[in-house]
C-alpha cells in the first residue's frame, strides 16, 4: 500500500528550485484548465516524481505541483472542437496532445499538449519513467552489482598477493642460479689447462673416449626411461590422476551449477520481478521475495568461485584449491537462509499457482529453451544440494591427496566446516518441518491443541488404531470415552509424539474431535503393557 508524503511551502519551494536547476525535463507546456476548459502556457519542470508548473520561465515560485507517483501517461487525440476549417484550429489540431491519469482517487486527469511531436514523445516517456519504486529496485540491482565487483576486487587482492610471492621466490631462485652459474665457471677456468693438453691426445684416445661418451648417455637415458615408467606405474602417480580428473569434475559441475542459478535469476527471478510492478501485477512483490530469497547474491558468489576455479585450472599441473574454499567458507552462510526457507518458498509457488494469471506467466517462462523442459521448482531445488555435493567432492579430493600434501591440512579443515554447516541447516531445516507438520495437525482438529504449540513437542508418527472395551476382573467397565460406549470396539485416529499420545474421532463429516476423556495422554504418566494373551 503506497504512503502519503506530506510536504510545506518550504520544501515545495526548495523542489522546484531544484527542478528549474536540475529538472529531468524543462519547457512550456499548454495546460487546460478543469473549470473553463480553456488552454492556458505554462513552463513546466520534472523533478523526480512531482511536476512543477510556473507563469514562465523566469518565475520564481511554482503555481502548482503534481505528484505523479503511480500516475500514467498517454498520447490522446485532438479534441473534436479543433477539425473546424478555420487555419487556428487547423495549427492547434496539428499540435500534440496527452493526458496524465493519476492513481489516487477523485483526482481528475491532467490535459497537456504541446507543438514539438518529438518533444511530446519526450514528456510522455519521462513521466512514464517518474516513479520513485523504479529508482529503488534500480538501486537494488546498482547494489548487487557493486557488492559483485567488491567481492571480484577481493579475489584479485588475493591473486595479486600470492603472485607478488611467487615473484619473490622466483627472485630468490635466480639468485642462486647465479651463484651456481659463478661456480661453475670457477670450475671450467680450472679445467682449461686440462682441455688444453687434450688437443695433443692420441686419436685411439678420442675415439675411446667417445665410445664411452655415448655409452654413459646411453645409460643415462635408459635409467631415466625406468624411473619415469616406474613413477608412471606408481600408486602416487595413479593418486595424482585421480585427483585432477576429480578437480576437472569439480569445474565442469560448477559451471553446469552457475548456468542452472544464471537461468533462475534471468528467466524467472527478473521477470517476475518485473511482472510484480506492472498495472496488474499477477505477484506481489513479497511473494517474489519469499520463492526467490537471496538467489541473486548466491548466483554472484559461485560466478566468482567459478572464475577462480578456471584460473587454478590454467595453472595445471599445478592445482592448488584450498585457498579459494578459505574465501567461498565465510560466505556459504547465505545457504542457511535458503534451505530453512526452501520448504516454505515452495509453499508460496503453489500458491501462487492458484492463480491463473500467473499460472499461464509462469508456463511461458518455463517454455524457455533456456530451462530445457524444467520446472521452476527443479531449479529451487538445485542450491538444496550444493553444500552435500562440495562435501562429496572434498572426501574424494583428500583420499587421493597425500598426506604430505601442502594443501591437504587445509581441505580437511574446509571438509569439516562444510560437514558442521550441513548438519546445522539439516537441524534447522527438521525443526521448522517439525513445527510445520504439528501446526498442520493442530488445525485439522476442531477443538484445537494447545500442546502442539510447544516447539519441543516432535511429531513420530499418525495412523488408525482400534480402541477395545477395558475389561476389570471379567467384567465389561461402564466408562463412556467420547461418544461411543466402550462395550463396542471404535476406530480411532491417533497421533504420537515425544510427550503425549492424541487420540481423536472421525465425524461422518470427516473432521477430527478429541476425545472428551483421555484425549489428550502425558507419556511421562504412562505406562505400556504389551498383552500376549490374545483372548
């Protein structure tokens, strides 16, 4: 429901000082007046969403304001008055003329024309465009994105930071290359005079020593050709290749998992959104809310993971992951949020669907060749499974990850946080369900229970159970339960919990009725006797 907005002279003044200084559009304007139907000039100024309109341009108080938040704009023909012969009437028929309806009640419709089709096509988009809701989801979608570019900075921070060390170890190593190289030099300036008296050998000599030459790298390359099979063959060889094939896994199923958020957030999430601030929205802004959530802010958080992912993945054979699971950690809380309101976000959607409006919407979206046949339920249900997945993938990773491994304290670390954030959400997620399902059982009986009310109480289990008479030394008891007498067997509907045991009746009608007597039994003050004689 829109607010009213209450303004004085003083601020009035100061806005139309701003709209003749900074107006979205400014100049004349025809105005026809409600009471004489007369066309009077007037030099208009947009600001924001309110209209001013002066005597003329160098008037320095407005004569008046509109408000047009909510308003619509239209282009309306030429008044029927104006197609008389006269050479006035032919100029005001060749002028352009558009109406602005406003959304409050009892307020009559602002008449405007001016000379310019171009300039009226002007007004008229403006004014479409003067509305205060649109500049906040704008700012919204501004936020997003600078929320998005701040994360990216964030990254590059960190990328910026680890090369600056690889450049200082690879300074460090040119150093000592450079001191080996000065060694060796040292050592060939020692043998010249031994080279020297090599020119003077015997050519059996050379050719021995040539023989031999070739023999050692013969030998040489034939060792290295072993260790390298040898390695080749190797279980840690074996282990290294499963762990690439495992990374490589990883990012083909990362980025199969950011298309999947791309097409929620563009073919469904903005759409709707959109479709929420229409003249007949068939969803209402909160209901848009309550599907989506953070959907949005999720999708940017695995666009950057995924980008670091590509990046370690140009770096191969050198695959170092653990420090973009340090950064993804902090920020895998958002998926909370998102899993304790799966359950309900669902319940919204079908809801929703109730109405056909945006039933038939809703088909068109999911008819995208972009959602391959999906529904949009299928792809609120993907970020469900997102955290199981990454624990699944890090199992795998350590098992082939040895246990000298430079990364391998971190991986298990991030296992372990992934592992205590899945069983927080499956704790969460169970307690809202357990509420949920006691509140459902609660309304299905007529007189109403005030113990399912109390979030300690869980739900077991429901079914029929056949009530039999109570028997007191052979003889039939003559307690009445209900409205059926305990001579006769009556069926009874039964739910049982933690702390009590309800038992209800079925109406011909189908509504559930506590039993006025023992309908309602403490656990605490019970106790079971399983009886074997079945006679």
């Amino acid at each position: 429901m829109q607010k009213s907005v209450r303004y004085n002279e003083g601020h009035a003044l100061y806005l139309a000082l701003l709209a003749r200084k900074e107006g979205t559009k400014r100049g004349y304007l025809s105005k026809k007046t409600a009471e004489t139907n007369r066309w009077h000039e007037k030099w208009f100024a947009l600001y924001q969403n309110v209209l001013f309109y002066f005597e003329g341009e160098q008037s320095a108080r407005p004569a008046g304001m509109y408000m047009l938040e909510g308003c619509n704009c239209e282009r309306v023909p030429a008044p029927k008055g104006c197609a008389a012969g006269s050479a006035k009437d032919a100029a005001l028929d060749k002028q352009y003329y558009f109406t602005v309806l406003f959304g409050h009640e009892g307020q009559k419709p602002l008449e405007l024309r001016c000379e310019d089709e171009v300039d009226g096509d002007e007004w008229v988009e403006v004014i479409h465009q003067a509305s205060y809701s649109d500049i906040l989801i704008e700012r919204e979608v501004l936020m997003q994105k600078y929320i998005h570019l701040v994360q990216i900075v964030e990254t590059e921070k960190v990328a910026a930071n680890q090369l600056r060390h690889q450049l200082e170890d690879q300074d460090t190593e040119i150093e000592r290359l450079k001191s080996e190289i000065i060694a060796l030099n040292k050592t060939k300036e020692k043998m010249r005079p031994y080279q020297g008296n090599q020119e003077d050998e015997d050519p059996d000599i050379k050719k021995i020593k040539k023989v031999q030459s070739f023999m050692r790298g013969w030998l040489c390359r034939r060792k290295w050709k072993t260790i390298v099979q040898d390695y080749i063959c190797s279980p840690h060889a074996e282990s290294m290749r499963k762990r690439n094939q495992i990374v490589f896994n990883m990012v083909e199923a990362e980025s199969e998992y950011v298309h999947q958020l791309y097409v929620l957030v563009n073919c469904f999430l903005r759409p709707l959104r959109m479709a929420a601030s229409s003249k007949k929205p068939p969803i209402s802004h909160d209901d848009v809310s309550s599907i989506f959530l953070n959907s949005e802010t999720i999708m940017f958080l695995h666009e950057i993971f995924h980008q670091g992912l590509k990046a370690r993945i140009a770096n191969w054979p050198t695959l170092i992951l653990a420090d973009l699971f340090d950064i993804l950690l902090p920020m895998l809380n958002i998926y909370q949020e998102f899993v304790r309101n799966h359950q309900y976000s669902l319940q919204v959607l079908a809801n929703c669907k109730q109405n056909r409006d945006f039933d038939k919407l809703l088909k068109q979206y999911e008819a995208n060749p972009a959602c391959e046949g999906r529904m949009l339920e299928t792809f609120l249900t993907y970020p469900m499974f997102q955290i199981p997945r990454y624990i699944i993938t890090l199992h795998e990773l350590l098992a082939h990850t040895p246990h000298e491994h430079i990364e391998r304290k971190s991986l298990e670390f991030a296992k372990s946080k992934l592992e205590e954030l899945s069983r927080v959400m499956h704790d969460e997620v169970s307690d809202t369900e357990n509420i949920r399902k006691n509140l459902a059982i609660e309304r299905t009986i007529v007189e109403g229970c005030d113990i399912l009310l109390d979030t300690s109480q869980t739900f077991i289990r429901q079914g029929s159970l056949i009530q039999v008479p109570s028997v007191e030394r052979g003889k039939l008891s003559k307690v009445r339960l209900g409205s059926l007498s305990l001579k006769k067997e009556g069926e009874r509907q039964c739910f049982l919990f933690t702390k009590h045991f309800l038992i209800c009746t079925r109406s011909s009608g189908g509504k559930l009725h506590l039993l006025k007597t023992g309908g309602v039994l403490s656990l605490i003050e019970c106790t079971l006797i399983e009886e074997t004689d079945a006679s």
